[in-house]
C-alpha cells in the first residue's frame, strides 16, 4: 500500500544571540521587573530595564541575569553579550546588591573573552568617580575611559536644561547611528579613547566639553566593546524619546554581529504509515569557519556532524523516523547542536522538537498553549517558516492594534495605548516594529504574537477589516470600536459586538469595562 503525505511543517532556527546581564556588581538597573521593585517600589523608571529587555526578546535575543559573582571566563564562554549598567555603591545609589568592584581575576577573563569573540556593553553615567566602581580599570585594556564629567551643551538642550542634551544632526556613518535622527543624553558623562577606540556620538563645538564622545566603541582582537555615558535614555518612559529603540537596537546588532551564525531549516513530513521525514539544510551565515557542526537529534535517535563548514557553505541531512504504532499524541524531543569555531572553544544550544496533535498533525512543542499559528501564509499559501519565531514573541498581554494612523486618530491612539498600560497589557501596532520585510509579513508576525486586539473600524477603511478578518480567523478576542457617528451599511459584519463612542472618556469607560472581562478568559 502506498504511503500519503498526511501534513508538513517547516522550522527554522539560528544561532541563538545569549546575552547576559551582570546583576551582581551594585548596578543601579535590573531587567527583571521584580528586582526593580526591590530596588525602588516607587518608580521603577529609576531602576527598570523591563522595557530593554521586551526590545530585545522581541528581537529573539536569549536574555540571561547574573546574580552571583564572580564572573568568570566558564561563564563568559557561553554567552555572547555581557551588560554592565551603572554598578555604584548603594549609599550613593540604589542598587541590586553587590560590590562594584570587579577583581583582577573576573577584569582577567573578561579581557581574555573579548579577545577571543566576546562583545562588552557598559553603561555608565556622569561625574564617573562619585560611584565609587573601578569600571575604567577594566575599560582601559580597551583604550576607553568614562570621564568624570557632565556633558553641558546650552544651545541644543531640551526645556532650557544644559545637561538633558539633544543630538538633532547626527552623522549615521556608524552602523550603531544607522536611521538614527535624534538622541537625547540626559546628564552623561564624556568618553576618553585612544588607540584604535573611536567616538560614535560626539558633543558639539558649543558643548562642555567640546567634540567629546558620549559613545565610543573599540574592537579588541575579535571582540567588542562598547561604552554610553548615560544609562537613563533607556529607561521605560525616555526609550520613547527620539530614536532611542532604534539606537538601543543597532548597539545589540554591532555587538553581535560577528559572533558565530548558523541558520537551520527542518522540513518535517508525516506519512500515513506513521513515518516521519526530516530534510535538513544547514548554512554558514557568519564571517567565521567552522571546523565542526554536529547534530544529535532526539527525534531519529541519530548524530551526525558535518566539518570545515566555510562561509557561505549549505550542507544536508536527511533522516527518517518511524512512529510506534500505538502512537496517538507524540512530544518529539530536543536536538542539540554543537559547533567549533575559529579561535573560540566549543558551543552548544538546544532547538525545539513538534508535537505530533492526535497523530495527524504537527504543532510547535514550545509555543504558549494560547498561541494560536496562522495555518498557511496567505501570499505564498505554505507554512510560515517563521512560526517558531513569532510562537517564541508570542505573549498574551499583548494587544495588537488595528487603527487608524495620523494625527487626526493620535489623541484617542494614546488613550487606548494608556487604557492598555494601565490594565497590565502591552500595545503594540504594525508602525511600532519596522522591517524590510512585506508590510503584510509585519502586520501578519504582530497579529500572531499577540493574545488579543483592539480595532478602530472608523470610516471602514479595507486594510483595518482585512486585518480584523485575520484576528478573527485566528481567534483573538478583539474589542471593535465604531465612532457613534458612523452610520453607514456594516456588511456582513453587521451583526457583531461594538463599543461605541464620541470621546476619548467614552473609550476609556467601555474599553476599561471589556478588558475586565476578557482578563478572565
């Protein structure tokens, strides 16, 4: 008897980008919002990195903290990005806990990591020495210094206030400044480079001090570094002023962008004999050689490696994989990779396996149980080979935005966005995350990882009802407002639940009163 394909699925995965956040050396900013409130329970805008750490999840970086020092090299090798944000002494500064002294063994082995591939981020702030840290001892074998100073610029500064400095004419020839308009440094401190260092954003003729970086960077053998003079345009409300989010992100970009990259696509068919067939395509995207990738897969019960995998390189692998026959609902174990690449000592991370969904169908093993995934992509009608990605953004207190855009909407925009903030829920619209990508691509990524909608059906434009028939398609709860004043044919949608308002009160009331109900759900 011939065997028919019974469904597909198509993953794929990359390198994933570890960075980690050191926590243990008083530093005055945490990425955890509970530790935050350990720090200060008034305002966390004062100690939150909560919405740097969104950024960046968002952007499938692996987020890690270190609690307990030391930091050693064992430690260093299995990441890729270390974060030092501002560690201080606590009767100067509230802090996380620790001292922030970094002895000559974890200043030893930091060096030694950067040398070998690591990326250093330090984020530090004016008048350097009042917060009693020996950061500068390890940034000197760097060829950088944080200066203890306060950059004062009176002709480009925000409400008359000499140190809240605005950088409106940036020269974007760095790809950390790539798209990057306008930055505001709040009280910062000035950067000392020499040698190969550089200055990245440097202060005006009319600033104290003149031409003075307030970022600079270095790259120290096959390592990064990376130093910012300020810490608070990054805190939740000023990552909002400018073009901070873009800056925050081509700073991660540059500091990972030499680091190790292999993307691995896996094509899973299911037969109607209980057989599974795995096609697997692995790509060298990194500027590095590897001499070994290697593969242990749970799911065929098979290892396999491939070596001198050069730039650019594509190697397959196919395997087979036959289902007990009493098999009604089947978890697909993990499959580790290991690689070995120039100059650095071996890595290893862990990709997902599926689930097999009554023995017919597949779905991803690690998304939330309230994920709901777009069956087949409506401009290619095939899978997504996304999905894994936009399972992993998913997050149910995220709410996807299906309004107008312009000024004429931008006053009931921020009130809905501040009904949301206040209820717990995070608001997200297709404008917040630009890609290159087809805006449809965008819009579509957004809707997924989002566990519910709010849309506007004002003046019944077609890209808001399109992008409501996909939620709808999906399953997301959606509030649909509809200005009282509309009075026009409705459709087929004529029969469904609305929130009716005239004024931004009417949309807080009602929008308020929603939320509650679906908090339940």
């Amino acid at each position: 008897m011939s065997s028919t394909l019974v469904d597909r699925i198509m993953i794929t995965h990359k390198t994933p980008i570890n960075i980690l956040f050191d926590e243990c050396h008083g530093e005055s900013w945490s990425i955890s919002v509970d530790a935050a409130r350990q720090i200060n329970p008034k305002d966390l805008n004062n100690c939150s990195y909560g919405s740097v750490a969104e950024i960046l999840r968002d952007d499938g970086y692996v987020l890690d903290r270190l609690i307990t020092a030391p930091i050693t090299y064992s430690i260093l090798n299995s990441i890729d990005v270390l974060v030092v944000a501002h560690p201080t002494v606590d009767k100067v500064c509230r802090n996380v806990g620790g001292e922030p002294i970094f002895i000559d063994s974890e200043i030893n082995d930091i060096v030694q990591w950067v040398a070998k591939g690591g990326s250093l981020f330090v984020l530090y702030e004016y008048e350097a020495d009042k917060w009693s840290s020996n950061i500068n001892q390890l940034l000197e074998y760097f060829g950088l210094k944080i200066n203890n100073d306060c950059l004062i610029d009176s002709y480009h500064n925000i409400g008359n206030s000499p140190s809240i400095v605005s950088f409106n004419h940036i020269d974007s020839r760095h790809p950390i400044l790539h798209d990057v308009h306008k930055v505001i440094i709040y009280a910062g401190a000035t950067i000392t480079t020499r040698g190969t260092a550089q200055g990245v954003l440097i202060s005006d003729y009319d600033a104290i001090p003149m031409t003075s970086p307030v970022i600079a960077c270095n790259q120290y053998g096959n390592g990064k570094v990376l130093v910012i003079g300020d810490t608070d345009l990054f805190d939740p409300i000023r990552i909002k002023d400018g073009d901070h989010k873009t800056l925050l992100r081509n700073m991660f970009k540059w500091l990972s962008s030499s680091h190790p990259s292999i993307h691995i696509t896996r094509d899973f068919k299911l037969f109607s004999d209980k057989t599974i067939h795995t096609n697997w395509k692995i790509k060298n995207e990194s500027n590095s050689n590897f001499q070994e990738i290697s593969i242990s897969d749970e799911i065929s019960q098979e290892n396999f490696s491939f070596s001198n995998v050069r730039q650019g390189d594509e190697k397959y692998h196919k395997s087979k994989y036959s289902l007990p026959t009493n098999t009604a609902i089947s978890r697909f174990g993990k499959c580790r990779v290991t690689y070995e690449c120039d100059n650095q000592l071996k890595r290893s991370f862990d990709i997902d396996g599926v689930k097999l969904n009554g023995g017919s169908q597949f779905i991803i093993s690690n998304a939330d149980p309230a994920f709901t995934p777009m069956p087949i992509c409506p401009m290619n009608y095939e899978m997504c080979p996304r999905m894994e990605h936009i399972s992993k953004r998913f997050r149910r207190h995220r709410v996807f935005l299906d309004i107008p855009y312009g000024t004429e909407y931008s006053n009931f925009e921020a009130e809905i966005r501040s009904i949301l903030n206040c209820h717990g829920f995070t608001a997200v619209a297709a404008k917040d995350r630009a890609r290159s990508r087809i805006l449809l691509c965008n819009i579509c990524e957004e809707i997924q990882s989002c566990g519910f909608a709010v849309a506007d059906i004002i003046g019944f434009r077609g890209n808001i009802l399109y992008e409501l028939g996909i939620m709808h398609a999906l399953g997301k709860p959606c509030a649909i407002l509809k200005p009282k004043s509309f009075d026009g044919s409705m459709g087929d949608i004529e029969g469904l639940m609305y929130i009716k308002y005239e004024s931004e009160n009417e949309i807080k009331t009602e929008l308020s009163r929603w939320i509650e109900e679906v908090e339940t759900y």
